[in-house]
C-alpha cells in the first residue's frame, strides 16, 4: 500500500500541495527574501577577501584590517539573515502541521472514515512532521535556486566572459542533470525508505509473533533467517544505490571541475599566457581572487536543492495520503455530542422506514417501536446491520431514509444530544480508555459509590483482584480483563449512569456460559428496575429472554 | 554520550570494514576539498605574482594546474566512495540493530512477549530502532571525519604555511566548535523525550479516541477529548520549537565561527607577509582553507541536533544490558520426592491444584476466564516463574532452554504466523519431510484448505493474513504437532472453530500424537472423548 501511494506521487502532484501552503505562501516569500540576501552577501565577503590580498601585493597592507572587519560584518550579518530566515520557515511549517493536526483531531472521531484508527493516529503523529522539512528545505532551495546563480553568473560575466562561461556551460546542464538527479535521489531516498520500511516490517512480523517463536524453540532459526534476508535486502538495495548515486555524482563533478577551470583559467590570465577571456584590460589578481571565491556558491544551490529532493518526496506522500482521506466516504452522527439536559417524557421509541447511510452501504432496518421497561432482541445473520441498528437509535449514524422518533421528537441534530443523555451502551468490545477505573465508571464526576453497580454487574471480584483495584488503569486492550469482564464492568458503567436505554451489542458472544449467564443476569435486572434493553444479538438464549425478537436483514 | 557508547560499540563491531572505509573516504572527501580551495588561492595568488614579476614563462603552471584538476576529480570520486560505502555501513548496521533487537526480546518472559502483540508497544520498539540507525552514520562518522581532517589539515599547513596560521586554524575552530556542539546536544536531551512522551500520549490518545468515540459521544465528551488532545499537539510544538532554536543557535553560533577563524586567518597573514615571514601566495592558504573548513562542521549539525533522540532510544531500549539473563540457581537434577521411579511427564502440585500426566494422557484444564489457566501454561512452559512444576522430574526452570523446547510445546492462544510460504511456517518449527507436514495437516483438517491455496509454498501476508483466524490457528496446532513433543501444552485449542471442526481438530491431535502428554484450557468442548480427565481450576 504504502510504496503504491509513493509511487503515485512522484507522477502526479496531489491538489492540496499549493492549498496546503498558500496561508504561509508570503512568509515563505519573506523567508525566500532573507535567505537569497544572505547568498547576496557572500560577494561583498568575497571581494573584501580579494581587496586585502590584492593589497598583500601591492603592498597596501593597510586594507587587511578593513576588509576582515568588512568580512566579518559581512557573514555575520549573513547567519542572522539565514537565522531570521530559519524562524520565520519553522513558525510557518509549525503553523501548518498544527492546522492540519487540528483538522484531523477534531474530524475524525466525529466522522468516521474507513481507516483505521493506528493509520490515522500515526498520520496525525509521525506523517504530519514530515511536511516540515519539506516547507523549511525544499520551498526556499527552489527559491534560492531561481536567483542566486543567476546573480553570480551577471557577476561573473561582468568581469571575465570565459568564467561567466564556463559557468553558463555547467549551468545550462545543471537542470538537464537536475531531472535525472531528481529523478534518481528521489529514487535513492524511496528505495533506502522501502528497505526501512520491509525490513521493520520483517522485525514487527517476527516480534509480534516472537511468544510463538520462543515456544517452538526456533529463537536461532528465526534470527537467522532474518539475518539472511535483511542479507539479501542489503545487496538488492546496494545495486540499485551504486547507479542512484552515480548521477548525483555528476552535480558534484560539475561543480569541482567549474571551481577547477575557474582557477586554472584565472591562473594562466594572470601569468599572461592566457589574453583573451576578460573584457579590456587584463584580469587583475583582486579580480580573479574574487572570482575564484564565488565560483563554489554558484553550484551551491543546486547542491541544496538536489539535497532537499526527498524532502520533498516525502512532503508529497503525506499531502496525498491527507487528500486520500479528505476524499473519503464518512458517516457523520447526529448533534454536536454536547452535555444537553435529557430529552424531557417517559421514555418512548420508534423507527419508521429507517435506513441507515454506512460510507459506501445502505443497511434497512425494520420499523418497531419500544417503551420504558420494555427488551428487544435485535436478531439476524452475522453483518446484516445489527449493531448498526444499535448505532442508528442511539444518532450515530446518518440515516438515508425514514424516520426515528424518540420521546415524542423526532431524532435528529437539534435532539440527538438530549436523547443520548438518556442511553448507555455495551459495546461488543469495549475498549478502555487510559485512565483510573474510577474515573472511567464516573465520567460525570458524581462519586457515587461504584461498588454496588460492580456487584449487581457481578464484576466486583474481579475488580477486587486487579493490581490497583479502582485505581488500575486498564488501558488500550482491556489488559487484566477477559473479553466477558470487560462487557460486565461496561454494564456496571450503564447502572452507574442511572440511563433508562441501555443498547448492548452481542453481550453474549464468545463467552463461556457460566459468564454469559452473569451478563444476563446483570441485564435482567436492569429491565426488572425499570430500564428498556435493546440487545443485538444471535445467542437464541438470550434473545428468548426478551420481551421482543426483531429480526434485521429482512 | 554513556547511553550511546554500547550502540556504537556495537554497530563499529558489526560492519568494521565498511565503517572504515566510509571513515577514511569522508576525510579524504573533506581534505580534498580543503585542498582544492588552498591550492587554487595559492595558485592565483602565485601566477598574480609571477605575472606581475614578469616571470609568466618561467613558472612552473604545470603542476599547480594539474593539482587543481586532480582534486576536482578525486574529491568527485570520493565523494561517490564515500556514498556508497557509508551506506553500505548503514544498511549491515540497519540489519545488525534489527538482530540484536530481536535477540533480545527472545529471553522476555510471557507477559513482555504477549505485550509484544500490542500494535502501540511495537511501533514504539520500530520508532527507536529507526532513531538509533543514524547513531553512527549521522553523528560518530561526520564527528570523526571532522576531528580528523582538522587534525591533517593542522600538520599540512604548519609544514606548508608556517605553525602560526596552522594554530590559528586548529585553536579557533575545534575548541569553539566542540563547545557548540556540546551546547546543542545537550538542549536537545529534554525537548527530544518530552516530544517523545508528547507524541506517545497522543498516539494513544487518537487511537483511544477513535476506539472509544461511541462512548464519547454518548458521555458528551468528545469536545473535552478533543481538546486534550491538541493541548499535547501544543506541547509536542513547544518542544519541537526549543529543538529547532537550538539547532538554529548552533547554525549561527558555527558560521559566525567560521566567519572569525577566516577573518582571523586573514588578519594573520597579512600581518606575516607584512613582516616578511611569507609570501603572500602562502598567506592566502590559511584564508581559504579555513574557508573550506566550515564544511566539515556544518552536517554535524544535524545529527547533533538528534543526540537527544537517539539518547531517549537507547535507553528505552537498552542495548547495554545483557541479553540472556543468567540463572544463579544451581541445576538440581530431580525435585521428585521417589527418584526411583521414573518420574511423570508433568507433576503439578500449587495447593490446592495437584495432578500428574502420564504419556499418552490428555487432561481438560477448565475454570472461568481469568482463573489463571494461561498463566498455568505459561509457567509450565517456563516462560514465568514457577513453582511446585515439575517436568520429568524437573523444574521448568532448571532444565537448559533447548531441552525444554524439545519437551514440550506450546500453542498459545491466538497464535501469530510469520509472513512467508506455509513452508517456511512449518521449518520454524522443526525439518521434517513433505509427508509429514501433509500428515500433520491431515491431522487438524487443514490439508484441503492449504492444497487448495496453492499447497505448502503458497504465501502468507503478514501475521498470517490470508488465513481466517480459526485456519491460522489450526495451522498453529500442526505447527506443534510436528515436533512431536512430549507434553503438548493447548491454550484454548477450539477458540474460534465452529463445534464439528472442534471436534475433528481434538481427535486429530490426538491420534496424531499417541503418546504426548497434552493439557489444554477449555471454556467449552472440555468433555470431548479426547480427555482422559478434566480438572477444573479455581481462583
């Protein structure tokens, strides 16, 4: 998938890229500024270096002290340039991972998209940064690129034809070597990126399955194979990078052999041996000092440029991958899931001709309708929409079709809030967030006393038998509790609450049935307190225990 | 630098040759272009001379000019050298880390290694690795390369341009340069774990967030959520900011070093050649040297800006420490009160839990989930501290590792498959010919399947996929089944297969191997014919 998305990019530049920076666009232009007056610079240092020479020999040794302070003016007031400059990049680039984080925190729980929740936390945390040093790097190299050659040839040019060609000659190539250059660190750079990526693909494979490893007693034979392929990756990997950097050595070549030439060129003027190549009068050794010193950042930013490449790549993949899921199908819920005062009246539902909008699905439900006190078993196959029956009574997803009447309201964004104020939900898997217990079973801070919930639920032992009792933080996977408990202290949860609709989803399913007995234990005696239950289920035992089967899928 | 000093260790150790060949061409690389630089200024400044003297005929160009050429071309061969054996060194190093992390993750005990399943705890494992990848590439070699070329560079121009000027060069630059650097790494420490932390705290807060948003939403609270959330963000910038000021810091701080040394080089020859301890074409090579110089300090920057990074990485995953640890506990050959006799395969006595397996018993271990039944396995196996376990005679602990293995086998519960061909699933376990892979199928019902998806060598995605969770774990079990061990330890054999496939798989298990001793966790199917007994087991 991932090397898919990549190769994708290096084609077709995705839309977002100029949307994506075109709040920063006039700070990256101030940016740009500074740095392309920071390469300005470098000229008056150079000539101030040639005057004082040029005065070693003509005797004038009194230049040295003004051109090294001149000199050290000069660059210092470059680093500040290139230091404002580097500020200004990185709050832009913050700015945009910020707004782009924002976007995503605050999107995609709230409309789900089909991807899952690792991708888009690791989008969020370790893509994100990536478009740093793709705005910081790569935007001014292109800047500096437009400009700073261009002055340094007019200079050049000013003063020597020959140098200003020999410089032209190797500039003209430089885009022609830039594109296979490009090309080829792009391809380096992805290449070197894809044998990361396999081979901690390879490591994540073996670790995760690493308990089996050690119990078949095949720790050795495992290494060694992993030895033996990260091997052969190597060689593969070195083939291809061997003729990458080949034609990033041709950059590199052109620059040295244009330093070269210069100095050679300027060399023989001097001498006398060489009379033609500068204007009228012969090159002076201020001159041709001067020129050899600016020779090198000529080259520079094209260096910089071929250097920002796979930021750039990189910068790419991620505008894509956050265009992917721009585009994506979602399925947004009713109201704002804002604290609202509960939906006033006896406790009363009802679905007509409901069908619920999935992304990319469209699930019907059957009508019914159910009052306080009263259990329902939504029934049917496995994936003909029973828990989103669930999902739909409670607004959490959109409907396409029909209508759901809830305490004598219509459900939708204006009454969601306050209907879910009413409802508590037994996910299939419930997962914990990372915090106390306690807190957990109190989200509303109330501090009742959990411990009679916990034992109607009959989840008190085994919070009895937790490490920290109340205190534990279960954590991402529910760590300490079997899939049965975890659905048991969610019921606890639901007392806890005081919510007259509890919504379970398979309460019953894989359990053993000693424990899915306490389940339904626990859920019978809600509905005989005077709380309604739906359950969506295929356990027939539970489903005769309900006042009403309804089946889904129909 | 003391988290670091291990790393380093081991990655020079892992691809010595390529390291030093990467080493002496980054310094060949960085000496030529010094080089290049001091012999084209002398060179200009000398035919400036010459032409002015009037002696343009009789001074040698020859050999000045060829110079030039030389270096332009050897530092562009260097150059390439210089690429592809450091990267070379990188991938071995790459490859190496990845090993001896996996080497070490071998000895964890049961709960580390089932944690090892946790999608969180092995990005965090991937993230550092990759942190620690530049430990040497990006920070020991331009360090070493840097150090050394000034050193060169020192001797060359106090032999070629006096010791003054070459002081000069080596006194301004290495221990300013050091102090900046030094500077850097240690800014980098705390921001460096605290974006670490940051950035964990919300990873696993999107992954909560999105996990839980129905319960959210109910509870009203994805407003809060979501604000907590980009409250970390806000942290995680605050330290990315203190980062990139540092490093900026240390930008300025290095060019307006160079910026002295040069002027500095500057003043100082012409105060030699006003004094006529040299000519100026020898003058001019300290300013263009020390020009040429900056090139070594600047991509230092870089990965010293990432010392706090790889700092953090180290530690958390802590190469330093030993791999196997080491058993003080003397190797007591028996713990079975009749050492006459000989001992059963198992002997488990944890009051108020006692029984004993024979050869060719199996035993149902049942109890409701979270009794302790895989735990119980687990201690067995010996992968958890154990005590009143006995295996022939033996405490798990005692026996040497690779004996154990061979004793026993264990399928734990919800096995991972590795990406590759089934094949190759199946050497992991032991080498034995293509029938008995195809018995072993037989045996738990999955050759049809497997011969329908293109036989053994079909291939397998990552953990498994391509397999429905009920055949990966079949697939588990005749894993086991070849290596025909003594006791078979089956941590809820039937999870996840519908009851005739239970029942088929159980009894296939059975005749497959007539004389293992097997205990399985059940939380059904624990009255099969196959078990000769249950034993319930209570908290």
């Amino acid at each position: 998938m991932a090397r898919q998305r990549r190769q994708d990019t290096s084609s077709v530049r995705p839309a977002r890229g100029t949307g994506i920076t075109a709040p920063i666009a006039h700070a990256l232009r101030f940016a740009g500024l500074l740095s392309v007056l920071a390469g300005l610079i470098w000229p008056i240092q150079a000539a101030a270096l040639a005057w004082a020479i040029a005065g070693w020999i003509a005797g004038d040794m009194g230049r040295t002290p003004w051109a090294a302070a001149i000199f050290v003016a000069g660059g210092f007031l470059r680093a500040f340039c290139d230091h404002r400059a580097g500020q200004i990049l990185f709050d832009a680039a913050d700015q945009t991972i910020s707004h782009q984080r924002a976007a995503l925190i605050t999107r995609e729980a709230r409309a789900r998209a089909p991807l899952g929740s690792a991708e888009i936390a690791a989008l969020i945390v370790q893509k994100l940064p990536l478009l740093q040093p793709w705005i910081t790097r790569y935007s001014i190299a292109m800047i500096k690129v437009a400009v700073l050659p261009l002055v340094l040839l007019l200079i050049s040019f000013w003063f020597s034809w020959i140098v200003g060609l020999v410089l032209l000659v190797a500039g003209p190539l430089i885009p022609v070597f830039m594109i296979l250059i490009g090309m080829a660190a792009e391809q380096a750079s992805r290449r070197q990126m894809d044998e990361i990526g396999s081979m901690n693909a390879m490591v994540m494979d073996r670790l995760s399955a690493m308990l089996d490893i050690r119990l078949l007693g095949a720790a050795d034979k495992a290494l060694a194979d992993f030895s033996d392929r990260a091997e052969a990756l190597r060689i593969k990997t070195m083939a291809v990078l061997r003729i990458a950097f080949l034609s990033s050595t041709v950059l590199e070549l052109f620059s040295a052999i244009g330093v070269a030439m210069v100095a050679v060129f300027v060399g023989f003027t001097l001498l006398g041996e060489i009379t033609f190549g500068s204007w009228s009068a012969p090159l002076s050794l201020g001159e041709g000092l001067f020129l050899l010193l600016i020779a090198p950042d000529f080259f520079q930013p094209f260096r910089e440029l071929a250097a920002a490449w796979h930021d750039r790549a990189a910068g790419l993949s991620v505008l894509a991958e956050l265009d992917a899921l721009d585009g994506a199908e979602r399925a947004p819920f009713l109201g704002e899931a804002r604290a609202a005062r509960p939906l006033d009246g006896p406790l009363t539902l009802s679905l007509a001709g409901v069908v619920a909008a999935l992304p990319g699905r469209r699930v019907t439900l059957p009508d019914f309708s159910l009052k306080r006190g009263q259990s329902l078993a939504l029934i049917g196959e496995s994936g003909a929409g029973k828990s989103t029956g669930l999902a739909a009574l409670a607004g959490l997803v959109p409907l396409a079709d029909g209508q759901i009447t809830v305490c004598g309201h219509r459900l939708d964004h204006e009454t969601a809030d306050a209907w879910r104020a009413r409802i508590a939900l037994v996910p299939q898997r419930p997962h914990f967030p990372d915090q106390p217990l306690y807190a957990w079973l109190d989200p509303d801070k109330r501090h009742t006393d959990p411990w009679p919930a916990l034992k109607r639920a009959e989840v008190d032992q085994v919070v009895l038998r937790l490490p920290y009792g109340l205190r534990t933080r279960l954590g991402e996977t529910g760590g300490g509790v079997s899939g049965g408990e975890a659905r048991r202290l969610m019921i606890a949860r639901a007392i806890l609450s005081g919510r007259e609709l509890i919504l379970a989803d398979e309460p019953t399913a894989d359990l053993d049935p000693d424990t899915a007995a306490m389940i339904i234990r626990a859920l019978m005696h809600l509905k005989e307190n005077g709380h309604s239950v739906i359950v969506a289920t295929h356990d027939p035992d539970l489903a005769a225990l309900m006042d009403r089967r309804v089946e889904v899928g129909q | 630098m003391k988290t670091l000093f291990p790393i380093i260790q081991m990655i020079l150790a892992a691809a010595p040759q390529a390291m030093m060949r990467g080493a002496v061409l980054s310094v060949l690389v960085l000496l030529m272009g010094a080089a290049l630089l001091g012999l084209s200024g002398w060179f200009i400044t000398a035919t400036g001379l010459a032409g002015i003297a009037g002696l343009g005929i009789a001074f040698d160009v020859f050999r000045p000019s060829a110079g030039v050429r030389f270096l332009a071309l050897g530092r562009t061969a260097a150059r390439y050298g210089e690429h592809v054996f450091t990267h070379d060194a990188t991938l071995r190093a790459l490859a190496f880390l990845r090993v001896r992390l996996l080497r070490r993750q071998v000895w964890l005990d049961s709960r580390a290694l089932s944690r090892l399943r946790s999608e969180a705890v092995l990005t965090r494992i991937i993230a550092d690795v990759d942190a620690l990848d530049g430990v040497v590439l990006r920070l020991l070699l331009p360090a070493v390369a840097a150090l050394a070329t000034h050193l060169i560079v020192f001797l060359a121009i106090g032999w070629l341009a006096g010791w003054a000027i070459a002081c000069a060069l080596l006194a301004g630059y290495i221990p300013l340069a050091i102090l900046i650097f030094w500077q850097l790494a240690r800014r980098s420490i705390k921001p460096s774990d605290r974006a670490e932390k940051e950035s964990q705290s919300l990873r696993r807060g999107v992954i909560d967030m999105i996990r839980n948003r129905q319960s959210l939403i109910l509870d009203a609270r994805l407003d809060d959520r979501e604000a907590d959330l980009l409250s970390l963000d806000g942290n995680i910038r605050k330290a990315a900011q203190q980062l990139d000021r540092a490093e900026r810091g240390a930008a300025l701080a290095i060019t307006m070093l160079v910026t002295l040394v040069t002027a500095c080089a500057l003043g100082l020859g012409g105060w030699l050649v006003a004094q006529g301890v040299m000519g100026p074409a020898v003058g001019v090579i300290g300013i263009f040297v020390a020009l040429a110089l900056a090139e070594t300090l600047m991509p230092l920057r870089r990965g010293i800006a990432d010392y706090g990074k790889m700092a953090g990485a180290a530690k958390r995953i802590g190469y330093g420490e030993k791999e196997k640890p080491e058993k003080s506990k003397p190797k007591s050959p028996l713990c079975h009160e009749n050492a006459g006799a000989s001992p059963p395969v198992l002997a488990v006595r944890k009051a108020p839990l006692t029984f004993i397996i024979e050869p060719g018993e199996a035993v149902a271990l049942t109890g409701a989930s979270g009794s302790g039944k895989t735990s119980l396995l687990m201690e067995i196996a010996g992968l958890a501290e154990s005590s009143g376990i006995a295996i022939l005679g033996r405490a798990p602990a005692d026996w040497p590792d690779s004996s154990l293995r061979d004793l026993v086998t264990m399928v734990p519960q919800r096995s991972v498959l590795l990406a590759g061909t089934i094949r190759e699933n199946f050497n992991l376990a032991a080498d034995v010919p293509e029938s008995a892979l195809w018995q072993a199928l037989a045996a738990i019902s999955l050759d049809a399947v497997i011969r329908e998806r293109g036989g053994l060598d079909a291939p397998l995605g990552e953990a498994g996929a391509g397999l429905s969770g009920g055949q990966a774990q079949r697939l588990a079990l005749a894993r086991a089944i070849i290596r025909q061990p003594q006791l078979l330890l089956l941590d809820e054999p039937t999870e996840g297969l519908d009851e005739a496939t239970a029942d088929r798989v159980l009894s296939g298990i059975r005749r497959a191997l007539p004389q293992t001793a097997i205990l399985a966790t059940l939380h059904r199917n624990a009255n099969h014919p196959m078990f000769d007994r249950q034993i319930p087991l209570l908290l």
